[in-house]
C-alpha cells in the first residue's frame, strides 16, 4: 500500500466537508442556495456527496484520485470530479437563483489528469539535469 498520510488527510477533510455540505444543503439550505428552487439545493446536494464519496474513496484507498496504479476509481476518478463540476455547472446554468456560483466544485482543480503528466516531466527533466544528457525523444535545446 502506498504511503500517502498527509495526502489521505488531506482527502479525507475535503470528503467530510463535502458530505456536511450535502448534508447541511438537505437540512437547512444556507447562502445562495436558500432562495434557490428545491429542485436546484437537492441536485446540488446530490453532487456534493458524490464528490464527497470519491473524496472518501481516495483517503481509503490511500491511493488518490489520479493515481497510476490501483483500483478503476484510483486511476479515474478525476475525471468524475471534473464531470461532476461539469454537471454543477449545468445546474447553475438553469436555476434563476442569484448568487449560484458556477463552479462551487473547486476541489476539481487540484485533482485534475494534467497534474501526473506535469510530474512525469517534472521527473524527466530532472532525470535530464542528472544525467546532462537530453532524452531520446527530444532535440538537444540550443
């Protein structure tokens, strides 16, 4: 199993304030979304524990949302989130709500597929600098 304790932490704050939003969102609507149509706060709702639940799923598995190996949920559930922020941003889109933001699902950013190809030539390029020979692939930068 991966060591990944902060990260998992870190996973596991953003799951429990997803779930208490979703919660809370049910209950007792709040800001924006106590004027907006009940229709509009239970979607919402549905969104935020569903990203709260692959939150969840990264801090168990201790693995991620973005994750090179593990199970199918490790490997690609950063491409939920995003359709999920896809989907919240559809939702604010038909609500005549004021004050509905667009993109409420801001976790989406941090977790995005780009963020391991970043790394890998971040690892490359470092790689490169030890070695002071340029890939293979690559022309020599002049």
């Amino acid at each position: 199993m991966p060591k990944m304790k902060l990260g998992a932490a870190f996973y596991a704050l953003i799951a429990a304030g997803w779930l208490a939003s979703a919660v809370v969102l049910v209950l007792r609507p709040f800001g924006a979304y106590a004027d907006a149509e009940r229709w509009l706060q239970i979607a919402s709702a549905i969104v935020f524990a569903l990203n709260g639940l692959l939150f969840a799923v990264g801090a168990v598995t201790r693995r991620g949302l973005a994750g090179q190996s593990g199970p199918w949920i490790c490997r690609n559930g950063w491409a939920l989130v995003v359709g999920l922020a896809a989907v919240m941003f559809v939702l604010s889109l038909l609500t005549d709500a004021e004050g509905i933001s667009p993109f409420p699902t801001a976790t989406a950013v941090f977790i995005p597929h780009w963020v391991n190809r970043l790394k890998e030539k971040y690892d490359e390029g470092v790689a490169e600098a030890v070695t002071g020979a340029p890939d293979e692939g690559r022309p020599p930068l002049r």
